[in-house]
C-alpha cells in the first residue's frame, strides 16, 4: 500500500487539484462541501460549532422500520436492572432513537418467555421496534441524553441477531379454580373460566392439583357457565385447588422516537427529553405504586391441632428395649354407656314379640349348630374313606414297580 502511495503521488504531482480530484478523488485532510436538502430551520438556527457531527450514508434496505431482535447484556458497571417496556435511547448504527424493548429469554423448546427484568451477568433477548439494521451491528442503550448524572450512563450493549416480523413472545398465564362435584376420577371443576367459549379453547390442556395430581380439561358443562368436566390419575378432595399453566402472546410496542437533540438550542442539546418511564412518572406526580390486598402478608391463625396417642403395636413392643417400652398405667373407668342411655319400657305385647323372637333365634342358632356337627362328621367319614383307598392304589403302584423291576433284572440276567 505504501508503494502504491508513493507511485500514485509521484505520477500526479505535476497536475493541478482539479485534474488529481477526477483521477483520484478527494484525498485524506481534504475539505469538502455538501449541499443537504430538506433540513430543518432548526438546525440552521441552532447550529453548535463546539458540538460534533458525523456525516454517514444509509443503505437503500435501512431506511424501514420494522421489529428488530437483538442479544442484549446489561453493563457490569451501571447498578439498575433494565425493566421491561420502560422506554430508553438506542445508538444503533447512524441512528439514536427511543424505543421499548421486550426483554425475553428462549426455553429449550424454542418458546421465547417474557422477563419482567434483564437477569444479572446474563445475555438475554430483546425485541423492539425500530429500523432495520444488518445483522451483526452493535449497539449501546442509555436512559437520557444528560452528560451531568451521578452513575454510569450506559445501560447496556449487544449485538443484532435477526430481523423477525413473525416472532412470538409469551407470557405466563396461570388459571386457578376449585372442585364443584367429585365423581371418583371425574370432577366438575368451577372459578377458572367465565364462559364456554373459553372452556372450548382449552379442552385438552393439562390441569395439576397443588397437591400433584394430573389432570385433562374435557368439555364444559352447559350450566353454570365456566364450569367444565375434567379427568385425574387419582380422586381430588373438595378442598384442592386446581390449576392450569397456559402461555398467551405478548404484542410488541410500535414505539419509535428519533432523538432530535441537534434541533435544540445552543447549551441544551444534552437535555432532550422523550418519553418518560412509570417510575419517573410516579415520582414527579407523587404516586405511590399500586398494592394489591392478596400480595400482602397477613398474621396467620392456626387452632391448636390435637393429636391421637402414639400406639405402638404389640409385635413392635417386644423388639423395643426396656426403657423405650410403654409403662402401663391404670386406665380411668369408663361411663357405663347403659347408664347414658334413655330408659324405655315395653308394652305385654312388645315383650311377647321379643320373647318370640328369642325363641326363633334361639332354634335357628340350634339347628345351624347341629348341622354343622353333621357336617364336621361326615367330613371326616369321608376324609377316612378318601385315605384307604389312597394307600391301596399307592401299595398296588409298589407292587406294579416292583414287578416291572424284576422283569428287568431277568432280562439282564439272560443275556
């Protein structure tokens, strides 16, 4: 390159400027002068010598806006955590613009999940809406065009990854209700939508009890509305609470502010102000943030339970050692439940039908006695008879054996 340098000054040098200008162009250090049409007048006005600016080109395919995905880290040395859909300035490329990111991590299956803040020490992704950039491009967020803050200005950096119009960010949704009716593994469960069409949208979407028994929403029940039919590996209790884990989609802010600070006068050009975020909001109008009644912590009573004596059976007892075996205590006499019963008198002719009905149970209990003692002796009539004729076919197989043995043995003897 050097050489080349040298042979391109030493050919040009006797020409003059104008002739160099056609065949080498304009040359490093030289000054130029651009014609720009359609400014402001507030650029003219304002015109700051002191502050710079950089004259750049965009590309015919930058000059869109569109949703643009970027890997985004927060800066090590500025002390916030980044919040989701706060507004904040963006220098990409030749641009800086106020925008509102989405910040979103991707799961394993591929589902972009929505976080509420940029996780430390982590990259993440962020979705915004802004203008196409090529990938690859880096980028450095800031919260205000003020030079005069206590902390470090730059929020965080990252690189773009793609330009995705179809991408889908969710969020988590989790859907609570309780048992209506219990039918053994079927229940009817109620709270969770307010009318059928929503029961329709889910049927088929897995339930769980806290207590971990898994479900399946079938059909929704025709009265009351929001009330549906669900299957469960087990039987629920009343007293459970279902739940359902669903996903819905998030949409993405068209927000899209350049920063026109050199359109502002001479010693305010630093103090551009865009949109503002909820906390700054809040702390200029002084509001306090929103609590809700069921996020707070409230004292909790809980009756003394009483539990059963501890009883160890028996069987256990004899492998306890000495010591750790139950002492036995006299135990307190009980009430007499006869004397806690109400007194009754009976009529001559309640007293005869109990009679009667003594006497018959008196014969039947009799008569099942004595055939019982018949039956036990015929049994045994027949358990006898069953044995002698088992022995006899047992000694006449011995007898069989043993002739068939002998036959052998004369055989042999033969040859």
């Amino acid at each position: 390159m050097a050489a080349q340098s040298e042979l391109n000054r030493k050919e040009f040098e006797g020409l003059d400027d104008e002739s160099r200008i056609q065949y080498e162009g304009y040359r490093p250090g030289s000054y130029v002068r651009i014609e720009l049409h359609g400014m402001p007048c507030e650029f003219i006005d304002y015109f700051d010598p002191k502050y710079p600016i950089i004259i750049g080109a965009l590309n015919s395919g930058e000059e869109n806006t569109g949703c643009v995905q970027v890997r985004i880290r927060k800066h090590r040395w500025y002390k916030r955590i980044l919040k989701t859909r706060d507004p904040v300035i963006m220098s990409l490329g030749w641009r800086r613009f106020q925008t509102v990111p989405l910040f979103c991590m991707e799961d394993h299956n591929g589902r972009q999940r929505l976080l509420k803040y940029t996780p430390e020490h982590v990259h993440c992704t962020a979705t915004f809406f802004g203008p196409i950039t090529a990938p690859g491009t880096g980028f450095l967020v800031i919260q205000t065009t003020n030079d005069k803050v206590s902390h470090f200005r730059v929020m965080a950096t990252g690189t773009v990854r793609e330009l995705d119009k179809s991408v889908a960010i969710v969020k988590k949704l989790k859907l609570i209700g309780t048992p209506l009716k219990i039918f053994k593994n079927t229940a009817f469960i109620k709270g969770m939508f307010s009318s059928t069409s929503e029961v329709a949208a889910a049927e088929g979407a897995t339930i769980r009890t806290v207590s971990g028994i898994r479900g399946q929403i079938k059909r929704p029940v025709k009265s009351p509305e929001g009330v549906f039919r669900a299957t469960f590996e087990d039987k629920i209790l009343l007293s459970d609470i279902v739940f359902l884990r669903a996903w819905y989609p998030v949409d993405i802010p068209q927000f899209y502010n350049p920063v026109t600070s050199l359109l502002m006068p001479r010693g305010e050009k630093t103090e551009w102000q865009g949109m503002k975020t909820v906390g700054q909001l809040r702390a200029l109008h002084n509001i306090k943030p929103p609590q809700k009644s069921n996020s707070l912590y409230h004292p909790i009573e809980r009756e003394p339970k009483q539990f059963n004596p501890l009883l160890i059976p028996p069987s256990l007892q004899k492998a306890l050692p000495y010591k750790n075996k139950p002492k036995y205590t006299p135990k307190t006499a009980k009430k007499s439940s006869i004397l806690s019963r109400p007194v009754s008198t009976m009529s001559s002719k309640e007293k005869k039908l109990t009679t009667l009905m003594q006497q018959l149970r008196t014969i039947e209990k009799d008569r099942l006695y004595k055939k019982k003692v018949k039956k036990e002796a015929e049994r045994k009539v027949y358990m006898k008879k069953k044995e002698a004729e088992e022995n006899k076919r047992h000694k006449k197989m011995q007898e069989r054996r043993q002739e068939y043995y002998r036959k052998i043995a004369r055989a042999g003897k033969g040859k």
